[in-house]
C-alpha cells in the first residue's frame, strides 16, 4: 500500500491536507472510507486513523484522512468543520476516477468530534463552503460513528446562536433519511444518552433501528450479524464501554469489520 498527502482545501487559515492510503491492487471501482479525526472541535490530527486506515488498505478499500479548520489552531466554530468535512467528502468523491474509488461506496466515518463532522457530511445540507461545487452530493454509502456528538443544540453555547447549532446538530436534522449507520459508544460515556436519542428518532422517521447494549471492552463477534444494505436505512448501534477510536485494534472489529465487507464485498 502507498500514503499520499495532498491538500484538498485552501482557506484563510491555511491549507488542509487529506492522506489517502491506496491498496497495491489494481485501481478499479474500489470502496472507500473517510476518517475525520476528534478533538471536541478544538484540536486533533490526521494519525487517529492511522492504523484503521492501513488496516483497510491492505484489504483493499481506499483510506483517507481529512484534516478540518479546529479552534485552536485555526480560531474556527463547529460551523467550519462541518464545511470542511463537507468539501473533503466533494473532494474526494470528485477524484473516484484518479484513485480508482467507486463513487457508489464512499463511506464517511469519525471520531467524537469527528463523528459529528462525518454525520454532518450527510445530514447538514445546508452548510457548504464558498467555492464548493454542491453538484457534487453529499451521499455517503455508509457511516461509521465512534462516540459522535449527535446533539449541538444543547451547546449552543460554542455558536453565534441556537439557530446555527441546530444547522449543524444531526438529531435536530434527521427528518427525512440517515444512511446505513453503525455508532459505537462507551456504557459510561456521557455523551450515550443523545446517541440513543438518535437511534430512537431515525426509528421514528422509518429507519429499522436495532440498538445492542453491553459493558464488554471489546466488541464481541455475535455482532456480526447488522445489516447494512444500501437499499435499507438500517441503524446499528453498538453501546460498549472504552470504544475508543484512538485505543487498541479490537475497538475497531468485528463489528465495524462486518459492516463495511458487506458494503465493499471485500473480505476484511
């Protein structure tokens, strides 16, 4: 496998960068995935998924990480991650043909904060940034959600208003469709609650919701069984406790493992 950096964007704050990890196997229509680091929307940096995302490229799917404009580096609100997270999917749904990705199977994944951008890719229409070609589609096949802020209403404090939090808030935007979703979150983390309160609304706009609670550390095999049919808006969500994206290898399978070979036909 090889890793790239490229920058994707340029911004008055500066230049963000995306490093896609590329399989050795042919180019073709192959999957992708889209990582997006987090850091409660003030810091964080593209090694999170390191290791998830060379474990992917080795079995075939395409990888990337996408830096995003945090406050501490760049003075930023959630707004502009959500713009950012945004113009990296665009980015990189818009180069499927250079790096030999099926535009059909981009999945947009993250971490706490950036779980919360990797929501917004699909949810937050109306956030785009000046430039972005919104030709483009937002339409991620699939989402993989470690601990995600799903409520942004209730800290409207980091915005200008609460009507700016609730552009960006994925539990007060889910009102018509929410792709195939798998979310992971502690049994002790705080943030469970709103997690669940998602899960429970995509139920009421139509979604088959199944939520799956334990106190393991790791995620045990008998979960292999979600289903992620792209012609099915399938909620699966995973409570364990240390589900932590930046810990051990085993927070990452099998249940993130299963879904993403069924949407990639890969054996991971």
């Amino acid at each position: 496998q090889t890793m790239k950096e490229l920058i994707y964007k340029k911004t008055d704050q500066g230049d963000l960068r995306i490093r896609i990890y590329e399989p050795d196997a042919a180019k073709g229509d192959r999957p992708a995935i889209l990582f997006f680091f987090g850091g409660a929307w003030k810091k964080g940096n593209l090694d999170q998924f390191k290791t998830h995302s060379e474990h992917l490229a080795r079995h075939g799917m395409v990888a990337a990480c996408a830096e995003y404009r945090v406050s501490e580096r760049h003075g930023t609100s959630p707004i502009e991650c959500v713009e950012d997270g945004r113009s990296a999917y665009r980015w990189l749904k818009s180069h499927a043909t250079e790096f030999g990705i099926d535009k059909k199977r981009i999945v947009s994944a993250g971490g706490s904060a950036g779980g919360h951008v990797a929501l917004c890719v699909s949810l937050a229409d109306e956030v785009n940034a000046e430039g972005d070609d919104l030709s483009v589609a937002c339409d991620p096949s699939l989402l993989v959600l470690f601990n995600p802020v799903c409520d942004v209403v209730s800290r409207a404090d980091r915005l200008k208003s609460e009507d700016l939090a609730g552009s960006i808030s994925p539990l007060h935007l889910l009102e018509s469709h929410i792709q195939p979703s798998i979310l992971f979150y502690g049994s002790e983390d705080k943030m469970i609650e709103e997690g669940r309160a998602f899960v429970e609304r995509s139920g009421e706009i139509g979604a088959n919701t199944t939520t799956t609670s334990g106190t393991s550390s790791r995620i045990s095999t008998k979960e292999k069984s979600a289903s992620f049919s792209p012609r099915r808006s399938t909620m699966r969500s995973n409570i364990k406790r240390d589900a932590d994206p930046g810990g051990p290898a085993n927070t990452f399978e099998p249940a993130i493992i299963s879904g993403l070979s069924s949407l990639s036909g890969l054996p991971l």
